[in-house]
C-alpha cells in the first residue's frame, strides 16, 4: 500500500511540474504557459474546488473547452481525490441532462461552455467556473499559496467515469478506480512498450483539439508532456485540425485523429496541397484503417501513421508502428501486437479458444481497465465477465501475433434468419478498385427480414456502376450479402466521437 500510496495518480503529473519549471507545456494561441505556470493554476483551482467543497468522492462533472486551464482543473480535483465524469461536446440535450442528474455534486464550466443550454441541462446543480461568469463561482479567483500538492486519492474511490459515444442511445460510463488509474501507463514513462516509445519519440509540437474528457486526448496529452513535448491549441479552432493547412502553418510533429478524419486530411492534401513534413507521429483509432489506405497514407505522410485499437473500457489494448506496417503485409492488414500488460483471448461461440488464425469474439483485460459500468449494472454483467472484458469484435490473431479485425459483434444484419457481419461486407466493397471507403447498414425488408444496404466513397475520378458493385459482392460473398441499395456520397458523417455514424447512413437512405 505504501507503493500505491507514493505512486497515487496525479502525483507523477504534479512532480513533473516542478521539475519542468519553465519549460513550454502549452501554446495557447499567442500565449506561451509553462509547468511553473500550469502548477500555480493547479494549485488555485484546487483550493477553490476545495473551497466549493470538493473532496474525496466529490462526483465533479466537467464540461469545458480545449485549454491550459481545463488541464491544471482536471489534475487539481485528481489530487483532491474526487471522481470526475467527464462531458464530452456533441451530445444531445437529453443526453447531457442525463448524465448531469446522475449523482453529480457539481458541474465546472468555463465561459466558452456557459450556455442557456447547458445550465437548463444542469437544472439545480450547483454550477462553479473557470474564469469570471456572473453569479459562479470562479475556482481561478483563488490564492496560490505556494503550498506543495499532493495526490490523496484513495485506492478504492472512483477517479473518473470514462463515457462512451452515445451512438446507440445515451453514453455509458466506464468506472476507473485510483488503483486502475494508477496502473495507466501514460504518465508512467517506465511502463511505456517499445511501440509507445517510437510514437512518443515524434511527439515534439502535438496538436491539441476536441475535448481534454476524451480518453485518448487525455493519455496522449499526458504522453507529450512526459516525453519532453509540447501541447499546441491553435488559436482559431475553426481551422479543424485534421486540416493540413494547420500542420504546416503550426509546424505540428503529431496528432490523434479518428479514420474518416485522416482520409479528409490525405483528399485534402491531394486537391490543395501543402509543406506537412514536420509530422513525425500520427495516431490513428477508434475504427479499423483498411490497408489500401494505410498504405496510401504511409506513401503521402511517409513512415509516421500509427494504427492504435482500444476500448472505452480497457484502454489501449494494441499498437501498430509504420515501422512494422511496411515491413509486412500481414502486419498492413492488422491493428498490431498486443501491448505487453494486456491479455488478450480470442473465444468461439461457446466459450472455448479460438487457435491463431481462427474468428472468435475479443475478450481482453487490462490492470488499468474499468470496473463496470456508472449506474448500470445490468449492461456491465454482458461486458464484464469474471474479470475479462467482452470487447464485442470479431478478429482472430495471426502466427506472427497480430491481431486483425474482422467486424463487430453486434454489427449485424439477418437476412432469411441467417447472420451476416457488415465488417465482411465492407471490406470487400473497399477492394473493389472505384472505391475509397464502404459502410453497411441492415434495414427492415418485407421479402428478407433485413436487407443490405452500401454506402460508398468513390476514389477521385471513379464512378463506379451500382450493377457492378452488386455483382462484386456476389462473386466474392454471395446473394444474401448483395446490398439492396448503393448509394454514393462524398464522406462519412461523423459522430461526436470522430467515428463513422451509421444511424445518420440509414436515416438517409
């Protein structure tokens, strides 16, 4: 206990601050901010948070912009021990009211986020703020009395209720205790795996957008600092920074995106091209790359794209190196090893395991990996099962220990009560040489139970024939797999996640 106790998360963020003094940790559009700087911020928002009455198990929801404020706020209510449920952008009314009247105490704001919205989704919770707004209280307004701040979070409490995207209905929250908070590797330089370490390596001038409560900008935020980096947060976030035009004007060496964001970023380099050579590190997740992409994007960006695959969950599960993408194909068409702390099982339908080279479910568990679900004990007991998590993909791993994807669980559609994945689907569609990217959905059909329909995204230039496409697909899958419909568009839309939002496809159709 005295480990955890010496080891409790924040305190390695907290040390590093002191060390860094005034080394550049942000550049907030014209403003530079050090470590000196972000541990006085850290310290006067924790006594303001401490004054407000924010302590150990403190239910602290936090619904701020991309800043160096939101940063130190967030390390500030850590060190007090509280647990904060962090509100990502884009959510629906209903689901922020939600997630606001689900046993929070408060809710932090800045004035870029006080919004009538927002505080008629609070209701009668108390509101406090980053930053001078009328009748809140300012948790900057505090003192800094120069005394040191140490981590007190205790093992057992909830630090942080990590949200999913909401895409089917409103987001669950995965529980992280401080133990599992503890056992994360991002501030932890000593556990990073070879790969983490290549990609940290790039991570000089890392770009810095979308929202500090996602999981992922938080880590690789986290990663920057402890790798010598800097956070840039460019001054216009209008400029959406998957853009090329904001690497080169902020000479970025890395980034996060999402898939259908990295292919807006390499369609917009071929019709207005521009100097990207700064880049060094590029972290692509949250969906599978298809190969033909990745090799596209290796051969514009050269060797800097990395292909990460995680979980709400369970963290970062693996890694895949732009080094080992080009020295392999079978490593091209995976998402990498699995990270070294991770176990990882591949399960048939009944349970037993799969041998390499065989489809099975993902069961996977982390030492850092969520608990269960906030609130929702029903769902957690599907997901967490005797301390594996049920990720719900399909993939198998290969002899040379990569794993590949082959498609969700539950990303089904049932034609004539037969099942068939959308991932299979997809996949063959992207082969056909006219298309850049495909998604399928599954509708009601009178005739079929469920039909398929395609949504494709043509390579520049290509028309591809709907009869044609038909055709592809029965050669390859058959006739139940043969979309009813086709229809062409010119990008995915995005959910607030950054990935490819299906019920936005099908209410389209």
């Amino acid at each position: 206990m005295a480990r955890m106790a010496d080891n409790m998360f924040p305190q390695t963020v907290l040390d590093l601050m002191s060390r860094d003094g005034d080394r550049i940790w942000f550049e907030h559009g014209n403003r530079t901010v050090t470590a000196a700087d972000i541990l006085r911020m850290t310290r006067r928002v924790a006594a303001g948070l401490r004054a407000a009455g924010v302590g150990h198990g403190t239910g602290l929801a936090v619904f701020t912009s991309v800043t160096p404020e939101t940063f130190a706020a967030m390390i500030a209510a850590w060190a007090l021990g509280a647990r904060i449920a962090g509100i990502r952008p884009g959510l629906t009314s209903g689901q922020l009211a939600h997630l606001l009247g689900d046993r929070v105490d408060f809710l932090l704001l800045d004035p870029a986020t006080h919004t009538p919205e927002v505080r008629e989704a609070a209701g009668n919770l108390p509101l406090l703020c980053l930053g001078a707004v009328s009748g809140l209280r300012d948790v900057l307004a505090s003192e800094d009395d120069g005394a040191a701040l140490r981590a007190a979070g205790r093992p057992d409490d909830i630090a942080r209720i990590i949200y999913t995207s909401g895409s089917t209905g409103n987001p669950k929250g995965g529980v992280q205790t401080y133990a599992a908070i503890s056992e994360d590797w991002p501030a932890y330089p000593e556990r990073w795996s070879p790969s983490i370490r290549e990609l940290a390596a790039g991570m000089r001038r890392h770009v810095l957008f979308g929202s500090l409560n996602s999981q992922v900008a938080f880590d690789y935020t986290l990663v920057t600092l402890f790798s010598g980096g800097t956070l840039v947060i460019p001054e216009d976030m209008n400029l959406r920074p998957f853009f090329p035009a904001v690497i080169a004007r902020y000479r970025i060496t890395s980034s996060i995106l999402s898939v259908p964001r990295l292919y807006q970023m390499l369609d917009s380099l071929r019709t207005d091209p521009v100097d990207v050579s700064s880049l060094r590190a590029l972290m692509v997740s949250g969906s599978p790359l298809s190969p033909q992409r990745y090799a596209d994007a290796l051969q514009r960006l050269g060797p800097v794209v990395f292909q990460g695959y995680g979980q709400t969950e369970a963290g970062l599960l693996s890694m895949l190196t732009p080094r080992e993408a080009l020295a392999s194909k079978e490593a091209l068409t995976s998402v990498g090893r699995i990270e070294p702390t991770t176990k990882l099982e591949v399960r048939g339908p009944d349970g037993s395991l799969m041998p390499p080279g065989e489809v099975g479910e993902l069961f996977v568990r982390t030492p850092y990996q969520a608990s269960g679900y906030w609130s929702d004990p029903q769902e957690a007991a599907e997901v967490f099962v005797d301390g594996w998590i049920r990720t719900r993909d399909l993939g198998y791993v290969d002899s040379e220990g990569y794993v590949h994807l082959v498609g969700r669980a539950r990303d089904v559609i049932i034609v004539n009560a037969n099942v068939y994945y959308a991932g299979a689907i997809e996949r063959v569609l992207a082969e056909h040489p006219g298309i850049d990217q495909a998604y399928v959905v599954g509708a009601a059909d009178e005739q079929t139970g469920e039909a398929v329909h395609a949504f494709v995204v043509p390579k520049q230039g290509a028309k591809p024939d709907a009869d044609e496409l038909r055709e592809w697909v029965l050669s390859r899958l058959g006739q139940a797999c043969v979309p009813r419909t086709v229809t062409l568009i010119a990008e995915v839309p995005v959910g607030p996640s950054g990935k490819p939002n299906k019920r936005a496809l099908l209410a389209s159709r």
